[in-house]
C-alpha cells in the first residue's frame, strides 16, 4: 500500500463520483478504478459501493478513511519539515466551518493567527452542525467553528464573534425599501432557510422565532449555505434569512436587520484529546481569546 492509494481513497471519499475525483487527481477514471481495486485487494474488504448511480461508503470505509487522512497528514508534515530542517515551526490546522459561521471574526482570527505562525497549514472543511461531535471525534477536523446552540456538550468552547440576523431580500422587493424587517412581515413569503438535516438546532431555534412572531414556518426550500440562499433570493422570487456582518453585500439582494431577534454567537470549539495538531489548535484559543487589540501588542512586542 502506497501513499497514492490513500491519496486516492480519500478524495474519492471526499467526491463520492469517479469522475470528479480522477479530474482531481489528474488522472484517468479506469486508473483510478483500478488503484481502488488495488487497495481493497490489500485490505481485505470493500471499501467503498459502487454501482451505475451512486457511490458510498462502506463502514469499512468510514473507519479506513480516518486512519488514511491521518496518514496522509503525518507523511505531509515529515516533507514539509524536512525541507525546512525543522518540525518545531510546521504543522497543519483542520478547521471544520458549519453553514453560516464562516463570519468575519473568525476570519480575522485566521489572519492573526497565520502572522504569529506562518509555517502552520490552515485547511477550512464544511461541516454539518447534525456530525460536529462525530467529525471531532474520528480526527476528521481538528477543531470546527459553530454557533453556540449547535456545540456538543462533550467540546471544550470560546466565542469567536456575534452578529445579527437579516432579511435578505430581492431589491425590487418593497420590503427593500425599510430600514428593519419585522419577523412577522415574513410570514406570507417564500423563506429560504437553513434545512432541519444539516442545521437541526438552528432550524428549530427559528422555528420558536417564526412561532413566537405568530406564524408556523414553512420553508419554500431547504438549503445548507449561505449563498445558496443568496442565489435565491437575488433571482427575486425569495426570501430568506440569515446571519451577516453589517456592511455585507450581494448583487441584487438588500439585507434589513430584522428587529428584536438576539445576536447570534459563533464559537471555536474542539475535544480535549490530545491530536498530533493540538499544540496549534491551543495557538489557535489563545489568539481568539487575545482579540484583535491583545494579538496587535504581542506582534509589536514580538518585532
């Protein structure tokens, strides 16, 4: 078994579709067939089902794919200190983002993070709030960034940043034309929110809201990221709703603040294991618990 062949399982793991994953690999679809082949001839079982439609995973091969990762992961550590001479200043951060939490604030996070430790490798991985406990706890992730409703209680946890809940609505909408949207105005429209599958938690917190405001929500469609729900909406044929930074835009969508909702907090959270990426995600706390004033004096201490 050959790095290749890992290579090769986890982005195939990561496709689900033959195609794709060969054009990634650059390679052609009867090679990577083959080198599938290959692997599960070594391993001893299937790895992955495969039929004219589909193809999924096997539990053989949700178990194999996390040792494949880390093992892709550990042999891309060694090249990378190697070519340096040093294993004290490289090392790589995995950070799963549920839908809608890729905020700012984590964004300036990353920032001041990457200037205190330019040699760590940042990866964003999506994740679904329904899988957070799960995803820390097979290494597919070595930390995630979720909103405080959705974080499992076995995860350690800081908040990272808040921000508020809009309307986002097509500007040829009248709703456009209001400095903030009340809940209640939305009652009779076609939402767009974030589905019960991938969201559950948030979906039933704005399910109370929508109750509390005196409606029974009812999503035209269900979607898992924010700029699905852009999409829709700037078509001019929705409405939905989500949180955003204030000064966000998007072509043909206006953003209102909806009035009375509360903040929405979003937090970095991970498991006490220790992982062979622990040190940097420990960095990682300690830059979101500094903020932005405390990260600006230690980098002019530091120079």
């Amino acid at each position: 078994m050959e790095l290749r062949h890992l290579r090769s399982f986890v982005v195939l793991a990561e496709e689900l579709h033959f195609g794709r994953a060969a054009k990634r690999l650059g390679v052609v679809q009867p090679a990577l067939s083959r080198t599938l082949q290959g692997l599960e001839e070594h391993v001893g079982v299937p790895l992955l089902r495969r039929s004219s439609r589909r193809v999924a995973m096997t539990p053989a091969g949700e178990a194999f794919l996390v040792h494949a990762q880390a093992s892709l992961d550990r042999a891309e550590d060694a090249l990378r200190a190697a070519r340096v001479g040093s294993a004290d200043d490289y090392g790589r951060v995995r950070l799963g983002m549920a839908s809608g939490a890729a905020q700012p604030g984590i964004g300036a996070a990353l920032t001041r993070f990457r200037q205190r430790h330019p040699g760590v490798e940042l990866s964003l991985h999506r994740v679904t709030e329904a899988r957070l406990g799960t995803i820390l706890a097979e290494g597919r992730v070595d930390a995630c960034v979720a909103w405080d409703d959705s974080v499992p209680a076995a995860c350690r946890r800081v908040p990272v940043g808040q921000v508020a809940l809009y309307a986002a609505v097509p500007e040829t909408d009248p709703l456009a034309a209001e400095d903030t949207i009340a809940l209640a105005q939305l009652a009779s429209r076609d939402l767009v929110v974030p589905s019960r599958a991938t969201s559950p938690l948030v979906f039933e917190r704005f399910t109370e809201l929508c109750r509390q405001a005196g409606f029974a929500l009812r999503p035209a469609v269900d979607i898992d990221t924010i700029p699905q729900t852009l999409a829709l909406v700037s078509g001019g044929g929705f409405v939905g709703v989500a949180p955003f930074s204030a000064g966000f835009s998007y072509p043909g969508v206006a953003l209102r603040p909806l009035a009375g909702m509360p903040l929405l907090t979003y937090e970095l959270i991970w498991l006490a294991t220790a992982t062979p990426a622990r040190r940097w995600v420990d960095a990682l706390v300690e830059v979101v618990v500094e903020g932005p004033e405390s990260s600006a004096a230690h980098a002019a201490v530091a120079s």
